[in-house]
C-alpha cells in the first residue's frame, strides 16, 4: 500500500499528464467543452494531490482534540 507521500506525488503526475493532454487538444483545435472535461478532471486531481501532501502538516481541530488545553492548577494548600 502507498503511504500519503506517495500517493500525493502519483496524483501530480497525473495531472502533469492531464496538463499535456490539455495543452494537446488545444494546438489539434479541439472542441472547447472536450478541454473544460479534462480541465475539471486536473482541478479535482490538483486538489486531492495538495489534501494527500499537506495532511499531517496541520493540527486537527474537535471538540475531543487536546489543542489548547491547559494543566489546571492546584489549590488545595
């Protein structure tokens, strides 16, 4: 199984690839709703990609995270 490094950089790949086959149809003179297809396709890759890489880079915020909690203090002297 891949870990999230991993996978993050298989997905720029593919767009990388995706961004090829774009700049490809746009010299042929393709049809422009066939390039907006594969334009949605490279937005919705380029998303998951930066997901993938930047998931343990932040803090998760719940209502049971221990982001932010103080040691209490004790006043029984």
């Amino acid at each position: 199984m891949s870990t999230m490094a991993e996978m993050a950089q298989e997905y720029r790949m593919a767009a990388v690839k995706i961004k090829l086959k774009i700049k490809q149809l746009k010299e042929e003179g393709a049809p422009p709703n066939e390039i907006q297809a594969y334009q949605v396709v490279l937005a919705q890759l380029r998303d998951t990609s930066r997901l993938l890489s930047g998931y343990y880079d932040v803090p998760r915020f719940s209502e049971n995270a221990a982001v932010g909690w103080k040691a209490g203090k004790i006043n029984d002297r």
